[in-house]
C-alpha cells in the first residue's frame, strides 16, 4: 500500500503508512533489506517484525534511502545523520512516523480505533479531565486522551511518567481535526504542549512539534 497520509510544515514531516504488506513485500521497499531482515530476527512476534519494517519503509519514504535510525539508551529514536528529530508509533495495520526540523521535538502516535478504551480510563484520566462526546459517543475522546498523553510521554522522554498524575489534557470539544492544549507536571520545566490531531474513520492520530 502506497503511502496513505503525508503533512508538511515548516517545523515538522509526518506520513502514514497502512500496512497491507507481507514482510518479504515490506523488505523489497526498504533500502538496506538484509540489514532491515538481521535487525527484526530478534523480535518473537511476526506481527511485531512487520510494523517494524514498514516504519523503515515509511521513513525512506519521507526522508530519503539513505536515513538511518539509532537509539538512545533510553529507546528513544534518533536519525544516526542527526539531521532530523524523529518520532515513531504504529497500530494494528498502520506505521506513523514524524521528523522535526531545526532540532524540534517532536512526537507522534497513532491509535486504532476501538472501544475496548472505554473501559480502561480509569488508568490515565485524572478528575479533572473530561470526555466530552464526538458524534454522540465519547470513545474518540477517550481514545484522544490516551493518544495526546502517549505523544507527550515522547517528547519528554522522563522515566517513570505517570500518565493519569503527571499529564493533563484541558478540557476540549472533539472535531475532525483540531489543537489539544496540554501540560505535564513531572519535570522542572513544566511544558505546555499543543497537541494537533485528526479522526480517521479507523484511527486516532496526534502529533507535536
């Protein structure tokens, strides 16, 4: 599958890939396939092996053959060419990456959509936070507030962030696409985030820089 979404801004560079592929399709893409193929055998999962390899395919896509992830002791992904800022997230059947320049922080993620979240929000909404409804139903909310937290949580980079304590979404009214204001209190900075998202039929995507 071609490459589903793309945005360009002066500070940052997304893409969504939708995941349609085999593994062997997704290593004909990539390229460095041999080196792609060595770098995923420690995975267990197949399914795990696959969106792995498509996030390479959606980054060669956006940035060009010759980038390169690396990672930060932490986990955290950088381009090993240290020309851009780089985030990652993939769901079931999708790979999102962003790139930021000028030395942005930047931070994505992607969430399928589904009302399982419905019954976990006990685990990362604090008392102040609310649902409010998008198109009669509160789950794309539910699932905005995961999605914004999780975004957050990337571009901190902080051991031991407690969602449901440290990170706050202000109260906002769901559309198609629009601005999450944010903040965490976790660190000495306290940062305030703007959060940008869009409601996909199949997902959730959110994304700062």
């Amino acid at each position: 599958m071609p490459l589903l979404m793309r945005h360009e801004s002066p500070s940052c560079l997304w893409g969504i890939w939708e995941v349609s592929e085999t593994i062997g399709q997704l290593l004909a893409l990539v390229p460095r396939p041999d080196e792609c193929q060595r770098e995923t055998e420690h995975f267990a999962s197949p399914k795990r092996r696959t969106e792995w390899t498509a996030t390479r395919v959606l980054l060669a896509t956006l940035a060009g053959p010759q980038a390169r992830i690396a990672h930060e002791p932490s986990g955290k992904p950088y381009l090993a060419d240290g020309s851009d800022t780089i985030s990652i997230s993939h769901t079931n059947g999708y790979a999102a990456v962003i790139l930021g320049r000028n030395a942005q922080t930047v931070g994505i993620d992607i969430e399928q959509y589904g009302e399982r979240i419905d019954r976990l929000t006990h685990m990362f909404m604090n008392g102040q936070e609310k649902a409010l409804p998008y198109q009669g139903k509160a789950t794309w909310s539910h699932l905005l507030h995961w999605s914004a937290k999780e975004t957050m949580f990337k571009c901190m980079d902080t051991p031991e962030t407690d969602f449901k304590a440290h990170l706050h979404i202000r109260t906002f009214q769901p559309q198609a696409s629009g601005t999450i204001r944010a903040f965490e209190d976790k660190t000495e900075l306290r940062r305030h985030f703007d959060i940008h998202y869009l409601l996909h039929p199949r997902f959730v995507l959110t994304w700062t820089c």
